[in-house]
C-alpha cells in the first residue's frame, strides 16, 4: 500500500465506511472514530504504544467491529512545517500499518493538536493533570481526525 491524499482516501472509501483516526505518541496511541457519514469524529481510545503486529491486529479488530474503511493518521509536522525526524518516523510507521492491515492511509499535519486539546481541558474543563494525562492522546486523535473531515471533499462521501 501507499499513503493517499486525503481526497484519494475519500474516494476509495466505500459508502458508510467509517475512517479510523491516530495520534501515535511514543508512549500512547490514540484513537478515534468518524461517523458513518464522515462528519463528526469521536474519541474512541487510548492505548499503550506496543509493537506494530500488536496495533496492526487491533485495528483489524476495530476494523472489522465498526466499518472502518481507512485511517488518518496524525503527522508531526515541525513548527515551521518541515518535515523532521518525527515526521519521517510517523510516515514509516503508518505505511507498515497499512500494509498490515489493508487499510488506505493518509497522513494529517498534528501540529499543537495535543496543545489545543490540553488548553481546552485546563481551561474550559477544568481537569487536573492526572486526568488529562488519561483524555489528551485519544482526544488529540479526535481534534486531527475533525481537521481531516472538515477538509475532506463532500462529494465523495
């Protein structure tokens, strides 16, 4: 497989597919889930960072339970919008998935995106360190994959 654009994701996806969003972190990947109609993204989960197999096998499950027809995965862009170490990692990383688990892939700029959800919960939810720690990668995957949808050409879903 190769990663698409996100409009070429779109039009591969089949009708009523749901796309599947990711925030790998070092430690954590988080995910979350668009809607049927690809409009709305919801955070699903976070879990431990294992090796790819590991992720491969659970997104085929996830896969398979909820319709999902592809993936948006965050990309660490640098601040400039340089394509750095991180990047590079991020974009291996999610090719071996696709391969692993069939799905079409495309990656999505994730700059400050854990930032701004970290802000939103401090400052409009009021949650401690603690719990935020347990919401910002899952929430992060839901704020990147909303990015995605909102940019995603209509006509194709």
């Amino acid at each position: 497989m190769t990663l698409l654009s996100l409009a070429d994701l779109a039009a591969t996806l089949p009708p009523q597919s749901r796309l599947l969003g990711i925030d790998p972190g070092s430690r954590q990947v988080g995910l979350a889930l668009s809607d049927v109609l690809r409009m709305v993204a919801s955070p699903l989960k976070t879990v431990k960072r294992g090796k790819l197999g590991q992720m491969a096998t659970l997104v085929g499950e996830l896969a398979r339970e909820h319709g999902i027809g592809g993936m948006v995965v965050g990309m660490p862009l640098s601040l400039d919008g340089g394509f750095g170490p991180a990047a590079q990692a991020s974009r291996d990383w999610t090719l071996a998935l696709s391969e692993q688990t069939g799905l079409p892939a495309c990656l999505w700029d994730e700059r400050l995106s854990s930032a701004a959800v970290n802000r939103m919960l401090i400052n409009e939810a009021d949650m401690s360190r603690a719990r935020r720690a347990e919401m910002v990668d899952k929430l992060a995957a839901a704020y990147t994959l909303q990015a995605a949808l909102d940019a995603m050409p209509r006509q194709q879903v």
